[in-house]
RNA sequence: GAACACGA
C-alpha cells in the first residue's frame, strides 16, 4: 500500500535498516514502489551489495522496474564503483527508449563520473536537450573528482553562456574544483559571485570548503580574517 | 506513496 511504502522510506531515512528490512519482508503485497522503497534505504546506508541483491530478486520475481527504481541501482553503482553495471542499464535504456529522462540522464551522469568515466559522463550530457542545473553541477562535480579543475571551471563557463542559474550546491562543486588545483583567487571570486550576482547565501559548507582551500593553498591571514567574519565558528 | 547534482 502507499502508506507501507512511506514507512519504509521512513525507517530508511531514520536508519533503522533492521526496521526497514523487518517491513518490508512482512509486507504481504509488493509493488513497484515498496520494492524501491527498499532499495533506497540500502543505498541510503550504503549497503549497495544488498541493494544489488534485492535487485536481482525483483527482478526474479517479474517485477518491472521503473525509471526510479533504476535511479537507485544507478546510485548504488556509484557509491560501489561498478562501471560495468552503469554501462549495462545505460545500453539498456537506450535501446528500448529514444530519449533518456532528464533523472535517469542527471544519475548516469553522476553515476559515470564516480566511476571514473567522465567521457561517457559527458555523451550522456550532450544527449540532453535541456540540461538543467543538476546536470551541470553533476557534470563539475565529476571533472573535479577526477581532478580536472580546469574543465569544472570551462563548464561553468559554458553553462552560464546557456542562461542557466547555479545554485549552492553549484557552487560547492566549484569551490571544491578550486581547493583541488590549489586556485585560490577563482575560488574568492566565486565565493563572493555566489551572493552578489545571484544572491545565495553561504551556508556552512561554503565556509568549510573556503577554509579548505585557503588552508591548503598556505593562505592563513585570509583564513584568520575569514574566521572573524564568518556566522558561525568552525567545526 | 519510492527517486536526481555538493557532502569533509
């Protein structure tokens, strides 16, 4: 039923997995939903083996996954590292549908840049016609995992000549771009950009990934002055 | 009713 569902996810959500599992194994009907349900809460605590199990076992059971369902196994594939599975649905969904939907494409996106294939992150990309915000963001967020600063910088540059807004966590990918390659006055501007050209407020992480990248570019007088300046102390 | 990007 819906409200079985909403429980699993609840019990997810407050990690209580043994709950969760307990539920969802008594639950006498079994759609599409409460399956996923499940399957999130194994991502959602990072036991993707299981979450790859439960899977398989859907799937033994003739049941068909949805577009959300595939989220989740896309999501376990990056936490795992499992290229391979991430190619397998990719080439699956493209064979059976024209166009990808915009989440499945966002979560192949992330899913091959935690891989480690930002080659295939960027097909997937250039598939879409409307990229939004969080394809954008997940496509920095990948160059900078892989430690390519300088190609975060260029998307973003691309993305804004494509009128479309970032937003905070836009930006955390972007300072985190620049503590990796060490650039110090592109992280500022961008820190001072984010509230002055499109009013976001910094929020404790913002604050945390600035102190990163001072501190780890040597630049401890900027750093002391940040701290005066900041809300809230550090932790 | 399940689901996407940052997360030390």
């Amino acid at each position: 039923l819906f409200v079985n569902s909403a429980l699993l996810t609840m019990y997810g959500k407050c990690s209580s997995l043994e709950d969760a599992q307990c539920m969802f194994d008594g639950l006498s009907q079994r759609d599409v939903v409460s399956w996923t349900a499940m399957l999130a809460a194994y991502v959602e605590l990072g036991q993707e083996d299981k979450a790859l199990q439960l899977y398989r076992q859907m799937q033994n059971e003739g049941v068909t996954p949805s577009d959300i369902t595939l989220a989740c196994i896309l999501r376990a594939c990056s936490s795992a590292g499992i290229l391979k599975l991430c190619r397998q649905i990719h080439d699956s969904l493209v064979s059976t549908s024209y166009t990808l939907s915009p989440l499945l494409a966002n979560t192949l996106i992330h899913a091959y840049g935690r891989c480690g294939s930002m080659v295939d992150a960027r097909s997937v990309f250039d598939t879409m016609p409307q990229p939004s915000v969080v394809s954008w963001t997940a496509l920095i967020a990948g160059y900078a995992r892989e430690g390519n600063s300088q190609a975060s910088l260029q998307c973003y540059e691309e993305m804004q000549l494509a009128c479309t807004r970032p937003n905070a966590v836009t930006f955390l990918s972007l300072l985190s771009a620049c503590s990796h390659a060490g650039l110090v006055s592109n992280g500022v501007q961008y820190f001072e950009s984010m509230t002055r050209d499109h009013g976001i407020t910094p929020g404790i992480e913002h604050y945390g990934s600035l102190v990163d990248l001072l501190g780890r570019a040597g630049y401890f007088t900027t750093l002391q002055n940040l701290m005066l300046t900041m809300p809230m102390p550090p932790d």
